[in-house]
C-alpha cells in the first residue's frame, strides 16, 4: 500500500511514501502547481513533459512531477531565478 499525505512544511505538495523502499519519501507536484512555480502556462509545461525536457509519471489519472526532476529542469535551464524560487517552495 502506498500512502500519500500532505507535506507539512509545505502544504501545497503531496509527499509519496512507499513501503517497498523504507525511509523515501519522495515530494510530488501537480502540474498547475509547477506552473505556479516557474510562472508559465499550462500548456508549456505539459509542452515540457511531452517533448522529455521535464520528467514526469502518472498516478492515477493525473500527470505529477517529483520535486528533484523539477530542480533538476530547472538547474537545466540555467535560469537561477526558477531554480531558487523551486528551493523557496520546498
């Protein structure tokens, strides 16, 4: 069983535990919320997930990205404003 809870800390992620890999925990983002974290559309995100730029998986029926794969996006990138506003968030 896998359990998902809101992160403390910051609660606009979802935090992932999984029983087969004890002591992880890995934090996952919706895509409006990294929209919200770079200040771009939608549509360029899911433009970034489709074409590889910005790794991503679905669970369930949505499409999430883990915190690292948008660090490492954005470390990518090279754009520091991004990257230190995705350190701000976590």
């Amino acid at each position: 069983m896998v359990d998902y809870h809101r992160g403390a800390c910051a609660p606009e992620l979802l935090v992932f535990s999984s029983p087969r890999v004890p002591n992880t925990t890995h934090q996952i983002l919706l895509i409006t919320e990294v929209a919200e974290t770079c200040r771009a559309p939608i549509g360029t995100v899911r433009h970034w997930m489709r074409t590889g730029q910005l790794a991503s998986f679905r669970l369930g029926r949505r499409r999430v990205v883990r915190h690292e794969a948008l660090q490492d996006f954005l470390r990518k990138a090279g754009d520091s404003s991004l990257a230190t506003a995705a350190e701000v968030e976590r």
